[in-house]
C-alpha cells in the first residue's frame, strides 16, 4: 500500500504563509503526479495545484500567484507554498498521489490537513 503524510498546517493571520508537505511512503515504485486539494465547510473538494514527475504544474486560476508547488522526487515528497493567505483559504488541505503499477494508474490521499486563516 502507499502511505502520505500531510503536514505544515495551522492557524495564520490573513497575509502570512504556510508551507504545506506530503511524503509518500510504501509502494511507491512510480509516481506521475502529486498534488494538492482543499475542502471548505459546505463546499466541494477542489484542485489547488499539482505537479508531474517531469515538473510540469497546474493550477486552480484563483490561486496563481499565491501559491507555489514543488516536489521532491528523491525523497517522494510535495510541497505548497501558501503566501499572502486569505480567510476563503481556510479549508482542509488533501494530498493526492497518482501511483503508477504497471498500465494502471491509482490514486492515493493524504488524511488532510486544516488550514485555518483568521486574525
């Protein structure tokens, strides 16, 4: 199985930063992407960036600028950098992983982590 483990999260005041990691463990043989969700109260469970293992990223239109993703392939590892944090940030933060097994691909989640902005 694969394992990841979220951590950095926490409570900031609107204009501070987090940075957010997730590493992954287990039978990790062949990742092609890793990324980043978030999930506000009431709300779906949205994109907020992610990133290949050749280094290409996406992300959610909103969040440019703001945030920055990045990865460890050595160590199987993604990072977030969150700047200039807003309170419409607050949310659960999910680590996703798309493991390759031969052919197939399988997606794999992090147990979340919240993110809290408020003064």
């Amino acid at each position: 199985q694969v394992q990841l483990v979220e951590s950095g999260g926490g409570l900031v005041q609107p204009g501070g930063s987090l940075r957010l990691s997730c590493a992954a463990s287990g039978r990790v043989f062949s990742i092609a992407a890793m990324g980043w969700y978030r999930q506000a109260p009431g709300k779906q469970r949205e994109l907020v960036a992610s990133i290949t293992s050749g280094g290409s990223t996406n992300y959610a239109d909103s969040l440019k600028g703001r945030f920055t993703i990045s990865r460890d392939n050595a160590k199987n590892t993604v990072f977030l950098q969150m700047n200039s944090l807003k309170p419409e940030d607050t949310a659960v933060y999910y680590c996703n992983a798309a493991i390759r097994f031969g052919i197939d691909v399988t997606n794999y989640w992090g147990q979340g982590t919240q993110v809290t902005v408020s003064s």
